[in-house]
C-alpha cells in the first residue's frame, strides 16, 4: 500500500492532508517522495522558525541527545534553566513553566489565572474573558477559550468558567466585567488561525489599561504570534502592554514540541510544588534547541523580518486578485479573489506549499527565508492569484 493508503487505513482521520509527502528539506525549500522541490511558506505552521534541518538547530540538538535525552523534572537539567533564564532576561517575566504545546501552555495560563484569582479574590472569581474569533488550542479547557463556536459544537459539556466579547469593543468588555467575577482577561494580539487579524493598537492599550484599573491579569497567547514572528520578540511588544502571562510554543524549539508559560511579578509564585507539572515539560533536547533559536532572535534577526515583512506588503497589496493583505512581521492573511482552497492547491502546483487561514491565505515562512527564495515564492503567488 502506498503512504496515503496506509494513512487513510491506520491514522485518525483528522486531517485532510494535501497530495504531498515530504522526505527532507534544507532551510525553506522541501522535497518529495517525487524528487519534486517546494518553497515553505508555512514552516509547519510557524514552527520550523529557521527552516528545516538548519545546520546551527540540528547540532544544538545533536549535542544534546548524545548528553541526556531525557531525565524528567524530578532532577535538575541544565538546558531547561537556561532556557527559562534566557525568556526571564529578554521579556523581563520572573518564571517559566514548561510543556510541550500550545494548548498545554495555555492550560498553565489558565489555571494560574484561576488560581491567583481564587486566593486573592474569591472562589467565585474564575471567569476568563477571551475574544470571539480566537484561537486558544483543542483541550477541552482551552477549546471553551476559543470564541469560535464551530469548534465547540461536538465536544459538550466544556470546561465552564470563558465569555467571549468581541474584538475591538471596550463596552463588550466592560459589560462583560460588570455581569462576571473576571480573573484573567486572554487575548492574541494577532488572531492567527482567526484569518490573521490583528487587533488595534487602541483596542489593546484600552484593554491593558481597563484590565489594570480593575486588578484583573493580562494573558497573550503568544503561541502563533511568538518568538520573532511578528518582528518583535513576543507579538505584545508592538503594542506597549505588560502581560502578567505569555504562554507561547510552536516556533520557540525550532521544529521540536516545546511550550512555555511565562508568568509576571504578579503571579510568579502561583505555582507551588505539585500544583502543576508535565512529564516531557522542559525536556532536555527541546530546551537547548530552544536555546539555540532564541539566542539567534537578536535585533538584526528580527530587524530582517520586518524589511521582509515591508517587502511581502508591498508586493501583495494591490496585486491583481489580491483583495487585501493583514498581518504582522512574517505572518501575512491574505484575502483572494478567488477561493483560497484553489490558491493553494494551484500554489502546490508550481511549488510553493501555504496555509490558509478561514477564508483567507496565510503565509508564516521560516524568519530566515532567503530574499531570494521569498521572491520566487511572492511571485508564484501574485502569479496564480492573478489567473
Ligand atoms: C496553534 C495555536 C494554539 C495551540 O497550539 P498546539 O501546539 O496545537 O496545542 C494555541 N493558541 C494559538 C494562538 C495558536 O496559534
């Protein structure tokens, strides 16, 4: 039987996967079981944030699967500390909590928000404002974060305890504080699989603003938007905020399962001993590959990503069949005449692999895509939009 034969026979079906099998790759160029060469405009989904099989990520992986591959947390290992040290030092949060995914670091998110709330203002105070159209993960617990309902529609009864406002309206916000016991308002400042849309500068610091006044914690969900992503280290760092709580994942260890919850002066002793705690969390081989990524997320790095950024706006915005582009750094949404499902198999096509987002084309290549390779794929782009 063929790979796609024995996927469809022996893997859940949860994924409509695309008619692609990948065997390797180097940097943003990936090839086929065919010999056929794809430029990545996805990076699994942000993740492979230098590429694939980057020569720096591998050996910093390499180095550390031939020392301790895994210990669990019940003794100390060195590349977990240095990496909690490295995220305290750049962002200025006091400690780090670590998991291997998105979804978990929002769960840490959560139940300290719960936590915090419960001891300094009541059992009564859990509720979680998020914001509709977000996307917070696929636990039980973080889909009922997620303000799209569609995914909520299998899986009841949810976690209790999340009320969705709009994004962009403070009176929603109020009202909703006004009606709840609020312990954590939680927020993307871009709405990654939302279609890519960022919130407004003034939404955000009213937000920040009003979440302070009334002593109620700050969570970014920085999963997508995180690690250099959006041309700053975090994505809250555009819009002048202090979050008590990052959580953060995909792209943080290169291509290896790593979450991170990073939690502020308010809440940095929330968690005692017991109170959490994770298995893999903090595994050796994915903090020093997560050492290795954000030691290279330095000012020219990030500097790059925005002229990359200015370049991909540039080249898009009023393309032909190009209605408009959304986004930050390099995390584009863009709206196509046409539907995206046909961009993106047509993008497959003359190779070049995407993601979309809703109705929307998403484009999250790797931070240090070559300009050269991105102008190739901006312009197999521009050309099948345009068709
Ligand atoms: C992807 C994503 C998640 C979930 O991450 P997983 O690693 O798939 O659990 C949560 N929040 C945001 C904003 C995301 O983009």
């Amino acid at each position: 039987m063929s790979i796609r034969e024995l996927d469809s026979a022996f893997v859940a079906g949860t994924y409509n996967r695309f008619p692609v099998e990948i065997v390797r790759g180097k940097g943003s160029v990936v090839e086929d079981v065919d010999g056929k060469t794809y430029i990545d405009m996805g990076s699994g989904i942000g993740v492979t944030s230098f590429g694939i099989a980057d020569d720096t990520w591998r050996q910093a992986v390499t180095d550390q699967i031939a020392k301790v591959q895994h210990m669990s947390n019940l003794y100390y290992t060195e590349p977990c500390v240095r990496l909690a040290q490295m995220l305290c030092e750049k962002t200025g949060m006091k400690k780090v909590f670590f998991s291997n995914s998105g979804a978990e670091a929002n769960e840490c998110a959560i139940k300290v928000a719960r936590k915090h709330a419960a001891e300094k203002k009541g059992a009564d105070c859990f509720t979680i404002v998020t914001l509709e159209n977000s996307f917070h993960g696929r636990t039980l617990t973080t889909l009922a974060a997620t303000g799209q309902t569609h995914y909520h529609e299998l899986f009841q009864p949810l976690t209790p305890g999340f009320v969705h406002v709009p994004a962009g309206d403070m009176d929603a916000l109020r009202e909703a504080a006004a009606a709840n016991k609020i312990a954590a308002v939680m927020i993307e400042c871009i709405q990654g699989e939302g279609g890519v849309v960022p919130l407004s500068m003034d939404y955000v610091q009213a937000l920040a603003q009003f979440v302070k006044e009334n002593d109620i914690l700050l969570i970014t969900d920085e999963v997508q938007t995180g690690n250099g992503r959006t041309g700053k280290l975090y994505a809250y760092m555009n819009y002048g905020v202090e979050p008590d709580i990052v959580s953060t994942a995909k792209g943080l260890a290169g291509g290896l399962p790593l979450g991170a919850t990073l939690l502020g002066e308010k809440v940095q002793n929330v968690l005692g001993f017991g109170d959490h705690g994770s298995t893999f969390g903090g595994n050796p081989v994915c903090c020093a590959a997560a050492c290795s990524i954000l030691s290279r997320i330095d000012d020219a790095l990030l500097a790059e990503v925005r002229e990359k950024s200015d370049y991909v706006f540039r080249s898009l915005q009023n393309a032909d069949g190009v209605e408009s582009v959304s986004g930050m750094g390099l995390m584009f949404g863009i709206r196509t005449t046409k539907p995206v499902a046909e961009i993106v198999s047509a993008c497959i096509e003359k190779g070049v692999l995407c993601l979309s987002a809703k109705d929307k084309l998403r484009l999250l290549p790797a931070l240090n895509i070559p300009m050269d390779v991105l102008r190739q794929a901006v312009s197999v782009i521009k050309e099948v939009c345009a068709l």
